[in-house]
C-alpha cells in the first residue's frame, strides 16, 4: 500500500480533480485503489457517485483509533467495467466541525489518520489517494503526517509559484517532525494548462522556480468537467472530445507515483 495526498492549500486548482482522474486511471490499470475524501466540500464523494455516504473520515477522526479507516470503507459508484471499482471513506459536512475541535485536543491531534491508516489490520489497497481541503489546517496536517508521498497540485497562474512555496515548507517541517522522514514530494502537478500565452507563462516560471520537479501537466479540457459532472471515471467517457487525451494524461500522472511499497526504485525525491 502506497499512501499519496493531494494537496493545495488553495481551492480551485484541481486537487479533487487529479484524484478522480488517478482513481479512474489506477481502476483502468486494474489497481485497488482507495479514496479518502478529507475535504468537508465532499466532491470528491459525490465524483466517486456516492451522495449518501456514511459517517466515513469524521468519525476516523473523532478519536484516536488504530486502524479504523478500514471501518469506514464503502464501494464507490463508479461502474464496474473499466476495472476495480474505487472504493472510498467519505467526507460529510460534520468534518468541517470536526478541525477545530481537533484544535483542542492537549496531546494533539495531528496524527489520527496516520494511525487510522496504519494501526491494526491496516489498509490493503494498492494505492490511497488522500483529498485534501483547501488550507493548511488540521485536516491537511493529519494527511501529511499520513502519507508517504505527496503530490502538489497548481494551477499555471498569478502567484502559483508563491502558493508552490509555502505548501513546500509546510511539508518540511513536518518531514523533520516525522521519525520516517516522510513524505516525499512526487512533484507538482500542472493542472488546467490552457493554449494562452498567459498558462504557457506561468507554467514556465513554475518549471524554473522548480526544476525537474514539475511532472507532465493535465490541459483544460471540456471532457475532465464532464466526467466530474456526471460522477463518471475520465477514462470511461469514451469517444467524447479530449476523453481520451485527458486519460492518457492522467496515466502518464499515475506513471509518476510510486507504486510499490518502501518506495523502492521510484521517481520520488526528498523535498529539497
Ligand atoms: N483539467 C481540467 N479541465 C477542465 N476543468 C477542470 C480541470 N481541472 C479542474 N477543473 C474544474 O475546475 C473546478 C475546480 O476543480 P477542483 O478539482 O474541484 O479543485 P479543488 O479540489 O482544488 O478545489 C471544477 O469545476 C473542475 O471540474
Ligand atoms: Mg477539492
């Protein structure tokens, strides 16, 4: 099992985006993959078609209990043809109480995923996709003290580069807090590239702010919206306009995470 969280503290960018289109690319790969929606927002629930879910991550993360993410596992809504259907722990509006009651917590509570995830039995998907929400709170805390990887989504725009920064250096301090030293950045993940001259501006200052850090970018499609709208995986769209060229970017985005366990001989470097 290979834990990656998707991260930004800004919304908009693409997070839950990139995880359905990895989801839908790893189920097309025959992967057994789990979604952890931690953003109180749920789209990434009701991308996966699930609009009742249960208690899912809230209640992981009510109290410190080891191993019980795999309690709240359910089956997504995903159809079954393409692969493995996603499964998923759902995230309910009761999460966004949930951070600052965390807040109060006197042994703190920055690590209630990670043992949710890890403690007992475990989880054994061959990959879990964290969403995160947009900021630097106490959910997005507990996914990076969760995972071993971390995936940084930004759009190729006005002060990409700065916001790039800042999640960088949270993710440092939590390396250094973390006995492992973990997680590791895949990389950044360049999402909604339009032909302008002013996506192909911002790209270029992110690929020199960072370089050899920025993996193969996801273009502006019509067909990623699609797929979202309808509560579909991109790479069960078919012959739509731009579904095939969107899927085969996610595929070359899933090509880049590191997929076996301990991370051996995978692309993934250390923050630097
Ligand atoms: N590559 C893309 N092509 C077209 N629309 C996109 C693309 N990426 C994101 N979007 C749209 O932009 C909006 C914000 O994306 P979302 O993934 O929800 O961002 P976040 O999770 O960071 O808040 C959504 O409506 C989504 O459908
Ligand atoms: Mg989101």
């Amino acid at each position: 099992m290979v834990a990656v969280a998707v991260v930004n503290q800004k919304g908009g960018v693409g997070k839950t985006t990139v995880v359905l289109g990895l989801a839908s690319a790893a189920s097309a790969r025959g992967l057994a993959v789990l979604v952890v929606d931690l953003d109180p927002q749920g789209n990434a629930t009701t991308g996966l078609g699930v609009f009742e879910p249960g208690p899912g991550v809230d209640r992981v993360l009510a109290e410190e209990r080891p191993g019980g993410l795999a309690s709240e596992v359910e089956p997504s809504a995903w159809p079954s043809d393409l692969g493995p259907v996603p499964d998923l722990v759902a995230s309910s509006p009761d999460l966004a109480v949930r951070e600052p009651q965390l807040a109060t917590d006197p042994l703190g509570a920055q690590d209630r995923l990670a043992l949710a995830l890890r403690g007992g039995a475990g989880i054994d998907h061959d990959l879990v996709l964290v969403d995160c929400p947009p900021s630097l709170g106490l959910l997005t805390v507990n996914a990076l003290f969760a995972v071993d990887a971390v995936l940084l989504v930004t759009e190729p725009g006005a002060w990409a580069v700065d916001g790039v920064a800042r999640m960088v250096q949270t993710i440092d301090r939590i390396r250094l807090r973390r006995p492992d030293g973990r997680p590791n950045l895949v990389g950044i993940s360049v999402n909604r590239l339009g032909r302008t001259r002013d996506g192909r501006y911002w790209h270029e200052q992110l690929g020199e702010a960072y370089p050899g850090r920025c993996l193969p970018p996801v273009h502006l499609r019509a067909a990623v919206t699609e797929a979202a709208a309808r509560s579909l995986p991109v790479h069960a769209l078919g012959r739509r306009p731009g579904a095939a060229e969107a899927a085969a970017e996610f595929d070359a985005l899933l090509d880049r995470l590191p997929l076996s366990d301990g991370l051996a001989g995978t692309p993934v470097e250390a923050v630097a």
